[in-house]
C-alpha cells in the first residue's frame, strides 16, 4: 500500500472504485482545492487501485464555530477506506499519518478531524491516535446530484483536535 497526492489523471479511476454522489464529483472538487493549494487530496493505493483517501483542508473546517475555537488549525476531511472489506488494515491510520506529516511539515500547531456523533468507531480510532474530542459543531454540506437537484445536509458532529510536535 502506499499514500501519494492526487493527480488530475487518478479522477476516473477514484470514481469507479470509490463513487461519490452529484456531479462535479467529490473527488473532482477535492481535486480543485488540490491544483490551487486550499487542500492537499490524498489517495491510498494497494496494487494500482485506489482504496481510500482524504483530505487536508488547509483553511481549515468551514463551520464557523470551529473556525473560531480553532484557528490556523487544518482539518482532515473526508476520510474514507473502500471496500469496507480492506478496513481494519491499517489503511485509515496511514492516511491520517500522512495528513499530521504534511501539516507539520507547514509548520502547523495542530490539526482537526470532525466525525459524526452517530459513529463511535471512527472516534474510537481518532482517539486512539491522540485526537481529543473538543468542540461540537453541526456539518452542514450540501451536493447535486444527476438531475441537478441540490441537497442539503446538516450532520451533527464533534471536532477533535490533536497538538502537532
Ligand atoms: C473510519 C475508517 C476511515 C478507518 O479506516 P481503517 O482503514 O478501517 O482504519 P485502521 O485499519 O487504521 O484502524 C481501524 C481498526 O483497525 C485496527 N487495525 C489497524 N491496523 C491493523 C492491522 N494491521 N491488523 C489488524 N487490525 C488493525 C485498529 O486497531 C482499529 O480497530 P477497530 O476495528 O476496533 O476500529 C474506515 O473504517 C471507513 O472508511 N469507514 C467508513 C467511512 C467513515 O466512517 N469515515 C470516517 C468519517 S469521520
């Protein structure tokens, strides 16, 4: 398995094996903060196929009040292992590793993750790996799907930090 940046030409393959909702895709606008700089889209590889990828939002989560409680601080977005079958494998933690590495290597002090409330073994993984949880926040998203209806999504999550040596 190995971590490497995204690349314009990795679109198509992300989205056979890992399809996203609406169009642009996610991987797609991921990809778009990626050329400008805003993110940083990583994607796990195992045998020439994608397994998992997320984000580093480097301005952080868009929740204002997250933004408030903590600024400078870059998020982990849209952390994701597919197929459900090759989670617990090490995966999901060397993309969260990847994501600190870079962060650190910015110089930044700290990094976030959000997870919904109703996902206890996402947020028992985070904590393992040093995240504590630290403010409440509710997610609100939204994304158009193939006819062109925008939905909107509200998730209520908590946001854990984790200080960066
Ligand atoms: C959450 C998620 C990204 C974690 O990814 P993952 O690859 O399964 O994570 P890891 O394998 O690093 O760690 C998860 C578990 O595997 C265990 N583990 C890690 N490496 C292992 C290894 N080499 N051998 C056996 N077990 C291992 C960990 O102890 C952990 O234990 P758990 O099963 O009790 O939770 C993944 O489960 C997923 O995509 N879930 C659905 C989407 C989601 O919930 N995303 C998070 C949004 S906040």
């Amino acid at each position: 398995m190995k971590i490497s940046e995204c690349r314009e030409e990795d679109l198509a393959l992300l989205e056979q094996h890992m399809p996203t909702l609406g169009a642009p895709s996610r991987h797609a606008l991921r990809f778009a903060r990626h050329a400008e700089g805003t993110g940083t889209y990583l994607v796990a590889w195992y045998e020439g196929v994608p397994v998992g990828s997320c984000e580093v939002r480097w301005d952080g989560c868009a929740a204002p009040e997250i933004q408030a409680a903590h600024p400078g601080y870059p998020e982990v977005n849209g952390l994701g292992v597919w197929p459900g079958t090759l989670r617990s494998q090490g995966i999901g933690t060397a993309l969260i590793r990847a994501a600190e590495e870079r962060a650190s290597g910015r110089g930044a002090a700290g990094i976030g993750l959000g997870v919904e409330k109703n996902n206890p073994r996402a947020e028992a993984l985070y904590k393992r790996l040093g995240y504590r949880p630290a403010t409440p926040y509710l997610d609100c998203w939204s994304y158009q799907d193939g006819v062109g209806v925008t939905h909107r999504v509200a998730d209520a999550c908590t946001f854990l930090v984790k200080e960066l040596p």
